[in-house]
C-alpha cells in the first residue's frame, strides 16, 4: 500500500512538472501573439485607414490638361496622402487580369471612365464622415461621380477600438490564468517534498540554502519552457509573414525582440516567486501543521 502510495504521489509530482513546463511554453506563445497584436495595433490601424480609396470618375469630355490640372489641386489638399490617376485603358487591362477575359470584345468597346484614387492620412480618417467629403469632391467640374466602400469606414472607426479592447481583455485574463495554473502546479510539487524541507531546516540548514535547489531547478525550466515558446512564436510569425508578406512591414525587429525578452521574464518571475512563494510557506509552518 505504501509503495503504492508513493509510485502514486511520484506520479503526480511529474505530472505536475510536466504541466508547469507546458503552461509557461504555451503562456510564452499566446502572450507573444497577444503582444504582436497590441505592438502593431496603431501600425495596423494606421495601414488599413490610408489604404481606403475614393475613386473619382472623371468625366469622359474632359482634356488632359484639366485632368492635371485637377491632380495638382488634389495633391495640395494637406489632409491626402496620395493622389493616383488611373486612365480608363490601365482601369480596362486590371479589370481583364481580374475577370480573366477580353470584355471589350464582348461588348465592342471601354465602357470605362478614367478615375483617380485618393487616400487619406489615418488622422483624417478618424471620425470622418465620408459623405460630406463626396460633396466637398463633386464640387470639381471635371468629378462626375466618387465611389468608397463606406462599410470598410464604418468598420475601421467602429469596430476597430472595439477589438484593441477585446485583446487587452484576453490579455490580463490570460495572465490571471497563466499564473494560477504555473503557480497551482509549483505548490502541488513543493507540497510533496514539504517534510524534506523540514527536515533540512530542523537539522540547521539556512532558509537560504533550503530555497537554492527549487529556485534553479524552477529557473531552469522556465528558461527552457520559454526559449521552447518563443521557437513556436518565431515559426508561426514566419509561416505568417510567408503567407501574408504585407505583415512583414508591420513587425519592427526591435519590438519583436524586446517582446520576447518581456514576455520571458514575465513567465520565469511567474515561476521564480511562485516557488519562493511555496518553499517560504512550508519552512514557516511548524511541524504538526505539515500533516493538514
């Protein structure tokens, strides 16, 4: 029974193990992807706000001179950042590569206008009300018509801060739930090895020296775990960016570096306090307390 008991409790404790070692990795990948978010939160925000176009259809009478005319007037407007113009061939050949067919066969002519693409700076963007500036464009003669995608607008300035809030919320309870799970799996461990330490305690030994074997085994494992965390974080950044290369120019590697150093040290001081933490705990209690 006794063999029993203990092959059982030697279970647990290295289940127990296991488990911290596992928590800490994976609390050192999700806090890295978290962070990655919250890094390029205002970068991404900032992107997605000067990509919305509004295209200006031109007039099919106008001359050339106008149309340049007008593009130099649009490009002194302090609030754009760029000012495209796109002829209504070049509109013709995209709209083929698309569609992948000759429509001007089909139909026997370009039924297209040419256009210009204008976007924003973000801070525009921001509160913005796209309507009044559709007015304020076909107040130019040569506009015949503006064309955006107002529900992208509405979505940015809406539903954005919605998800910066979102992601702070999964942040701190995340943290919450990293710690008491690494911090539940240290107790359970230090707790099978409480008469050892008072032992060692009852026959001189210092708080000190008790303490230094759980605090570097600990150490050491936080260390691997998150060094193993931040592999996986690294991958999944880089399967990302092949997947989606537009990211890369989000990411800067000095952030991404000192996220991993934040996101390490969070984790070991995690494991590290938690044990001092425990082993403290048990050195205080007097002997007949052990056994509650």
């Amino acid at each position: 029974m006794g063999l029993q008991t203990e092959i059982f409790f030697k279970s647990r404790v290295l289940n127990s193990k296991i488990y911290i070692f596992l928590a800490t990795t994976l609390s050192v990948l999700i806090m890295g992807v978290l962070g990655l978010m919250a890094i390029n939160y205002n970068s991404l925000e900032q992107n997605l706000k000067e990509n919305i176009s509004f295209n200006l259809v031109l007039h099919n009478d106008i001359q050339e001179f106008e149309t340049q005319q007008l593009i130099r007037s649009l490009s002194l407007i302090p609030t754009i950042k760029s000012v495209t113009y796109v002829s209504k061939e070049e509109a013709a050949d995209q709209l083929k590569n698309n569609i992948g067919e000759d429509f001007i066969d089909v139909i026997g002519g370009n039924p297209l206008s040419d256009i210009i693409e204008v976007n924003f700076f973000a801070s525009h963007i921001t509160n913005f009300k796209p309507e009044e500036q559709k007015k304020l464009f076909m107040l130019y003669e040569e506009i015949n018509d503006v064309i955006y995608d107002e529900n992208l607008i509405v979505l940015l300035e809406n539903d954005f801060q919605k998800v910066g809030f979102i992601l702070l919320l999964i942040a701190v309870i995340f943290f919450i739930v990293a710690f008491i799970l690494i911090n539940s799996n240290i107790r359970l461990t230090i707790y099978s090895k409480r008469f050892i330490l008072k032992t060692m305690q009852l026959v001189g030994a210092k708080k000190q020296f008790i303490q230094k074997p759980f605090l570097t085994s600990n150490l050491i494992s936080a260390i691997i775990a998150c060094l193993v965390g931040n592999v996986f974080l690294i991958v999944l950044l880089f399967v990302t960016i092949r997947k989606y290369p537009e990211i890369e120019n989000l990411i800067s590697q000095t952030q991404f570096l000192w996220l991993i150093i934040a996101t390490s040290m969070i984790n070991i001081s995690i494991s590290v306090l938690s044990t001092w933490i425990c082993v403290r705990k048990y050195l205080n209690l007097k002997t007949e307390e052990l056994y509650n």
